[in-house]
C-alpha cells in the first residue's frame, strides 16, 4: 500500500482533533480553569482545529462529581456555560468509556451542542461499544470507536473488531497506542489493517499515539501518510503520562494553509508554564519509556513520576521483574 | 526498496555510535569531568555500545585550548589519561571538521588510540574531506564522512558527492540531519538514495539526527530499517540545541542480546542531574522545532533559550520575517 500524498500535500481528508481536554485531564483530574477552557475553544477556532474534544462524559452514577473537575462530565450545561452555542465551523466532541457512561446523558443530536462522540472500549467490549455506538448515531452525532490498548491484541480477534465495525454505523475509527509501544514500522503496518477494513466499509481511519518512547508525533504522521485522517493531538502534548502527540508540531507538520500555529504559540506561553508551576506532570521520561518497551499500562510509570523518584534502573528491574 | 530485517530482527550490521561528549560537548565547552568520562566508558563497554566518540580533535592553532574543555581537543594523551589502551572490543573515535584540524595532530593507527576519524564537512568542502579521508585512511584509521545541512543541499550536488564518496576509500557515510528538519518519511527517502550508492560501491552508511521535531529517534530507527546500520546516539539525547537520539531509546529499541539498557540507566541517574543542575541545557523546545521546520541552523534558538525566553510566538514571527 502507497504513501496517500506527499510532505508537500494539502489533503482534505485529514482532520485535526484537539484531545487537551480529555487525555490531558487525566494529568489534572480535569480541573481546568473556565479561562483556560474559553481560551483554548478560541485558540483551537483560530488554528482551523478541525475538532475538539471538550472532556469525557462520564456516568454521575459511577464517579462522584465533587471528586473531579467538570470536564470529566462535560455536561451540556457546563459546555454551553463556556462557549455558548459554538457558532464555529469546528466541531465538538466528548469521549464516552464503554460500561462509565449513561446513555440517558445524550440529548438527541438536535438539542445538543456536541457533534461527535468518541465510543472508547477494551477489545473485549467491542459489542457493547458497537451497541453504544448504534444509539449514539441514531440519536443523530457522529462517531468513533477507540479500541484501547490494541497493542496487546492478538491479530486475528482484532481483524474480527475491524470488519465489525465496518458493518456498524460508526465513523471513524481509531488505532490508539495506549501504552505507547509502536515504533514508525509497526504504526504503518497497524494503520494499512485498519485502513484496508475502513475502505472496504467506507469508514475513516484515525491515530491516537503516546509519547512512551518520544514517538507520538512521528507515529502519528507516519500514519497520516498511510491513509489515516483524524489524528489526535493535544497542546504540548498534554496528556496521560507520557503524554501524546504535540499539537505544536502536528500544526507546524501539516502543509494546509487552513492550519495556523501562531496563535497557539500565544496559547502555549500564557497557559502552560501556570499549569507545570502548579505541579501537573506529563511527557517523556524514562519510566514511560521502559513501560513502552515492555508494552505494559502506564500506572505503575506514573506512581514513579508522583513519587518524584529517578532511580530508573530500579524501577527497570522491577517491571522487567514482575 | 524493502526494509532490511523487521523488529526482532538481530541484525550483526548495526553499530551503535556513542556520540555524547562530542556532541554533547557543543552544550558544555566540552568540559566533562574525567569522572563523567571514565564512568561513560565503561558504561559504554557494559551496555554493549560498538563505538565511542572522544570528542573533537580541532586545531590547537586555531581554537584556544585555554578556552575549551579536553575533548574539543580529544588528545592522544588526554585520552590514554583516562581510558589507557583500550583492551575493550569497543572502538573509539574522534570527529576531525574539514578546515579546522591539523592533520599533524593524527599518529599513525598502529601509535594511536583511536580506531575511527569522522570527517565532517559541507557540501561545498567534499574534495576537501576526501583528500582527508584518504590521509587518515593511509595512516590506517576507519573513516567516515558526515557531510552537514544536508536538508539544505539540492539533490544533483548530493548525488555527485554521494558518487564521489563511493569511489573515496571512506567506509561509512553519514545522513546527516543538522537542523532537525527531517520526517520519517523523508529520512526513508534520503537514506534510501545514501544505500543505493554505498551498496554500489561497498560502503556503510549511518544516521545521525537531531530532534528539533521530537523525531531524533523516530527518524534514526526508519532509516535503520531502509539499511543504514550506523546508528548515532548519546547519553539522554545530549547534543546541541534539541539534542540527539537518546542512547537510551536505541537501546531499547535494539533486540541483540549483545546491547543492554541498565548500566546506561545507572550512569543516567548518576550523572545526568547534576550536568542539569549546574545549568547545562539541551533538548527539544518549541524554539527549536521552529529552526527545524523552516530548515535553518538552531544559532538563533540556542541564543532564545540562553537568554531564558518563552515568547514562542515572537521568535516564531521573527524567524518567519528573516
């Protein structure tokens, strides 16, 4: 399978998705500032931002409301509250975690100011993700489905999830190296599955990488130039551990001239160094990088870097060890 | 052109080049402890790395040595202070610039320490480094030559020097990515046309990035896998401006038994911080990442993050206004 375009091309497919919100509150237990919230909606419009994910809509039921920030919910009431009725060509997103959500959150698409919504699912829950995703789309939104930690996946039950969703209402979707284990080569090789599926079913392909080993954004334009079109990205890469593909350089990537990095340059220099002051902890490290490599979950990585230890050679031994 | 190997791969064609205190001597006046030197060695020789780069070995007639660290200087003696004769089966090297070394300053092989002579130059100095190549190869050493700012050489001038080189008795020849500029994409391509000569004419070839772009890593494993099999790393990236691939990554990534991650990680948590500490910088910044997509030499980053700026947006003006 070709490379789809060149370094030089303008390609209309791809579609720009701002994930700060979502995978980056996971860094600050989502308790953004309205300031911030209101900025960064700016910020994203002014760089033809194609898309934004305001947080996840989480079930009230299951997590309690006083124990996080707002955008874990990310109710309408709290979106509208912010940037009202979003009168701006960019679309908005929330992500819905398979068996944390409650379908009763979702308005009809009419009534609600969301556009899309992102269905996020372990391999083994791809039917309920596929169920979630039908009520999703006849309520009227767009949709995705992330299959989460698709590195540990064997390639057969996953081909099965692939042609699934081709049969299925979904959208997009995604390829997410959850514990940042992908080199280029395999993210290629990944990404042409997925895209050979989609194609066959008419889909969108997207990449969702971390930056366990430094290589969430050449992951992710390694896939762009296999066929995928949403790729996520978050500002200075804020997100999880590690953290993910930087928005800064996915905007100073990409050749269209509807992209524009300055202004969030301007959003970089006055609303991230108030966030590191407060002590909020992501991007690479070593202990992102051994849990990579050993293609393990990223909790034990961040216990390290909340403990600010640097003995890495010990914390290698233990994971190596368990 | 296929990929050489996949990711399990052994490959005994790999070389793993540690070029820390050269180029992570442009961050500290090459002034490394004899501790930090004599540790990295031998950290070095654990970790199962093939070459060791000393340093530079520049002109005493034209750079003061009063005003350098040693191994701007890389001296026989200096060396031999440290390390002895080198009983280890790891190689070492020294980089000579075209125009500002003295070819007196070289023993012949049999007298010297030193296995390999990186010769680097640009373009428009390649008869120059040839005529160098050919004395260090008569005094019997290994050779390679690095011809710099390649990004910015158009593709008739490379090709001849490619060409060129070839019929030289260099043994290996550099991809060179000095201002961060490249894509894994691009890196694919390029390496691919250094392969074609060198396979043409029984030569190496080697990779050596930087990582304005966070892609050091990225780009280095893509052009391994087209058949580069000269690897440049050092000690946590450590390299002018955005730094190198990062010692630690390659040593992940590789899957020989042979090359082994946790002496390196001890001699991290040991003597990285207190380089940090005392105020030697390196590393990607936003700076740097805009040097590396408008393919110009990082000079003006360096100088914005010495002088303590954040103001992204400002240099980013300035540097578009040049």
């Amino acid at each position: 399978m070709a490379r789809v375009g060149n370094l030089m091309s303008v390609r209309n497919d791809v579609k720009v998705f701002d994930a700060t919100l979502r995978d980056g509150g996971l860094c600050n237990n989502f308790e953004f500032t309205d300031e911030f919230v209101r900025e960064l909606y700016w910020t994203n419009i002014k760089c033809g931002v194609d898309y934004m994910e305001m947080g996840y809509r989480a079930s009230k039921k299951l997590f309690n409301p006083e124990e996080y920030g707002k955008w874990k919910f990310s109710s309408e009431e709290d979106i509208r509250a912010i940037i009202g009725e979003n009168s701006s060509s960019m679309k908005l997103a929330v992500m819905a975690d398979v068996g944390r959500c409650d379908l009763e959150d979702f308005l009809p698409k009419s009534e609600s100011v969301i556009d899309m919504v992102r269905v996020a699912c372990y391999i083994h829950q791809l039917p309920a993700a596929i169920e979630l995703v039908e009520k999703l789309h006849n309520l009227g939104y767009e949709t995705s489905c992330n299959i989460m930690a698709v590195s540990q996946v064997n390639e057969n039950d996953l081909k099965n999830a692939l042609d699934m969703l081709g049969q299925s209402s979904v959208d997009v979707i995604y390829l997410v190296d959850s514990f940042g284990y992908f080199y280029p080569e395999s993210s290629a090789a990944l990404v042409k599955l997925y895209v050979e599926y989609a194609e066959k079913y008419n889909k969108k392909v997207g990449f969702h990488g971390h930056n366990n080993q430094n290589l969430a954004f050449g992951n992710t334009i390694e896939t762009l130039s296999y066929g995928a079109s949403y790729v996520d990205a978050t500002v200075s890469g804020m997100g999880r551990g590690a953290g993910n593909c930087a928005m800064e350089l996915m905007l100073g990537f990409l050749k269209n001239p509807k992209y524009n990095l300055f202004p969030l340059l301007k959003f970089i220099e006055n609303y991230i160094p108030p966030l590191k002051e407060a002590g909020v902890k992501w991007g690479f490290d070593i202990q992102y990088m051994i849990t990579g490599i050993t293609n393990s979950h990223p909790k034990d990585a961040i216990r390290f870097t909340n403990e600010g230890r640097t003995d890495y050679s010990d914390f290698y031994r233990d994971i190596l060890d368990l």
